[in-house]
C-alpha cells in the first residue's frame, strides 16, 4: 500500500516537474504579488513593514490555489481516475499523495522564496523568521483544504471558479492566524506561541479531514 | 471462480437501459457483450467494475477475496487509455505497476508482448492513437488480475495487433482468467459466451416513477 503511494506521489511530482507541469507557476505569481505592491504603496517604508506580512501571506494563499482546480480533473479526463479507484490504495490515500505532492511542487516554492522576497517588503529579520515559519506550517492546510474544491472540480468537469469560491473561506482562518502569528514578532502582549499553536492545528486538522472529504466527493459522483 | 449476475437493472436518467439481466461465467472463460449503441454496454461493463451503482440487482466474483466488492480483483479497460502524455511510455507503464500491485509481467516483457519494443522512451503524447491503445493493453499484463472487463479493446488497432491482442486474451482465459468484453470487432477470445444487450431492453424503457 505504501508502495502504491509512493509510486502516485511519485508520478504527479514527475508531471508537476515536467513542462507545463505548472509547479514554477505559483511561485511566478507569489513573485509578482510581492515584487508590484511596494510600487502601488510607494516609498513608505514603515507602512511596507507592517502591511508586509499580510501581503506575502495573501500572495501565498492565492498561489497555493493556483493549479489546484486541475489536480483531479485531470486525472479524470483521461481514465486514471477510474483505475485509481478501483486499486487496493483507499480513495482518501490517493487523494492525500496527490495533495502532498502538489504541496512539494507549489507550496514548498513559495516558503523557500518567502525570506528573499520578505526583503522587497523591509522586513525586519525576526518578522522574516516568523512568516517562513507560518507559511512553512499553513500552506499545507490551504492545500489540503483545497483538495475538496479540486475533488468538486472533477466531478462538474468545470471548476476553475469553483474551487476559488468553495476553498477560499474555509482558508480564512489559516489567513488569520497565520498573519497574527506574524505580526506578534513585532511586539505586543500575544506570544508568537498563541495563534501559531491554533494555526498547526489547522493545519493538522486539514490535513485529515481534506482527504476524506475530497474522496467523499469522488464516490459521490460514481454513484 | 466465477462470476455472478442476477437481475441487474441500469438507469441512465429516466431511460431504463435494461434490466432483469442476469447470467453466470465460468473460469477460463470470455464474455461477449453485443448489441446496438446506447443498449448499455459500457454501463454494465462500469457496473461490473464498481465504478458505477446499479439500479437493482446482485453482482459477486465467487471465489475471490471479497465476493461482493471485488473491484482490486479486476482490470478495468474503459475507452480512455489513462495515460499521461508528458511521461514516457514505460514512466506510465511502471507507475500503473507499482500503483496497481500484484505485479506480473516486467514493464519491458509487457511492452514486448503488444508490440511496443523499443518505444519505451517515447513520451505517450507523441505516439499514434493505435500504440497508446497497444500500451493501455499492456497495463493489463503488468498486473495479476483474474477479470478482465474490456471496452472496445481494439479500438484503433491495426489488424495485425487485434490478432496479437486476441492471443493475449486466449492465454489469459486458458490460464483460468476471466473476460467480459464488449465488442463489433469479431474476436477470438478462446471458449466464449455471447450476451446480446439489445435482448435485454425493456418493454417500456421509460423508468416508473416509485413514488406513484
């Protein structure tokens, strides 16, 4: 079974790798969030510091949904789907290797790139620690959440927009959280602990429940 | 082994595609499914597959693991090759092995036996529709699986590669196996029974309303 997992996860890191995989896409996007905001605020340095958080984290939370609406569909479109559901690997599985291999093509990116960018945003260093962190602990559940928006997708055959509207409020409080873990490494009462303990629980959570939703809606549309 | 229909009934919508169809197949044996388009061959080929609910009706594999949900016990050829065309052929090919498990031929003896030698590096975007088939046919040697559930296997085939194809499926039923097809091309698949879905119709193929 592990063997069975290996080998998807394997295969879709393959595909993701390959031209027109689509795994520098998110990372291009996150790029060029970052790169146009200090030219839409202006020189205002201060404001850049405090905003700057919010607007990596915002930039990652798009660039994670980039691709995800094609993770399924994709495999639907040309009968994989219907092998995959017949092996031994459990639905929930193949659903879990498929979102963590797309989290190692497009989420992994983005934290690696977060520290240099943060720069562009004037970052202070510890800010810079902590949001890699954060974004380290959180792409994670945007993804995993997401794989019940790519599982709709496939089964309406049409779904850029629906994975947009369905995943993006159940990532909301992955936003929150991890944008208040941030900011606590500027000051204030809240130890960075607080909300960032609250945001590896989602994330743990996401983890867990992504899977098994998302191959409950694949059963759903065999039926 | 064998496998076990009784009074399967199909629903596509309101349409009643057939129903009370029943009929039983030996080991070493193939199936034959017929009839005109839209009778609901590939519905009950999906069916049989587990990939689809019947309407009514009882399916077992008698002697396999799980009777009553056999789907890792069978081999699933849909009209789609389910294919990646950015891998190569044999990248596919060995990812359907290790993913399916209970391998059985190597990915180089599977791609020699349909006639794929030496194309293994080719990425599946580039090859002809008949050498994708040939490849999709060769997923079903690289797994030990005893039922084979084929729609239209030969599409795109030249005549050559449905004899070669034929062979394949002969070795198979006479190793024990077992085949459900659904064809128009006249294949040799060794000793055969015939089912005629467009038998099966029925009488009103507008489906009741239950709550009436």
């Amino acid at each position: 079974m592990s063997r069975a997992f290996l080998a998807l996860l394997a295969r879709d890191l393959r595909l993701a790798l390959r031209a027109g995989g689509g795994a520098g896409l998110g990372v291009v996007f996150f790029l060029a969030v970052v790169v146009v905001t200090p030219f839409a605020i202006g020189p205002d340095l201060a404001l850049l510091a405090r905003i700057g958080p919010a607007i990596l984290w915002i930039g990652a939370l798009l660039a994670s949904l980039i691709g995800l609406d094609r993770l399924f569909s994709a495999d639907a479109e040309d009968g994989a789907l219907d092998v995959l559901a017949m092996g031994a690997l459990p639905l929930e599985l193949v659903a879990a290797a498929k979102g963590l291999a797309h989290w190692i093509a497009t989420g992994l990116p983005l934290v690696v790139a977060a520290p240099v960018l943060a720069l562009l945003l004037n970052l202070a260093p510890a800010s810079i620690g902590a949001l890699t962190l954060t974004l380290l602990v959180g792409t994670p559940a945007i993804t995993f959440l997401g794989l019940i928006g790519a599982a709709f997708a496939a089964v309406f055959r049409r779904g850029g927009l629906l994975v947009a509207v369905l995943v993006m409020p159940l990532t909301i409080p992955v936003l929150i959280f991890a944008v208040a873990a941030t900011s606590t490494a500027l000051g204030g009462t809240v130890p960075f602990g607080t909300p960032f303990r609250i945001l590896l629980g989602l994330s743990l959570a996401a983890m867990v429940l992504g899977p098994i939703a998302a191959a409950a809606a694949l059963r759903v549309a065999r039926d | 082994m064998r496998l076990v229909v009784e009074k399967l009934a199909c629903r596509r919508g309101v349409r009643m595609l057939f129903q009370g169809l029943g009929f039983t197949l030996e080991a070493g044996r193939a199936l034959i499914v017929t009839g005109p388009n839209g009778t609901g061959k590939s519905s009950l080929l999906r069916i049989l597959a587990g990939l689809a609910r019947p309407e009514a009706g009882v399916l077992r594999l008698e002697g396999a693991p799980e009777p009553n949900d056999f789907a890792e016990d069978v081999h699933y050829l849909g009209h789609l090759d389910a294919h990646k065309g950015a891998l190569s052929a044999q990248e596919n090919l060995a990812f359907w092995r290790a993913m399916l498990g209970r391998p059985a031929l190597t990915v180089g003896e599977a791609m020699e036996a349909v006639g794929l030698g030496g194309l293994e590096r080719l990425p599946v975007a580039v090859l002809s529709a008949g050498q994708k088939r040939r490849l999709a046919l060769a997923r079903l040697l690289v797994a030990e699986r005893p039922l084979w559930l084929l729609d239209e296997p030969t599409t795109a085939l030249d005549v050559a590669a449905q004899l070669r194809f034929a062979e394949l499926a002969r070795a198979h039923v006479a190793a024990g196996g077992l085949i459900v097809a659904a064809t128009h091309a006249p294949l040799d698949f060794g000793p055969c029974d015939g089912l005629d879905l467009g038998a099966w119709r029925p009488a009103r193929p507008v489906a009741e309303r239950i709550d009436a």
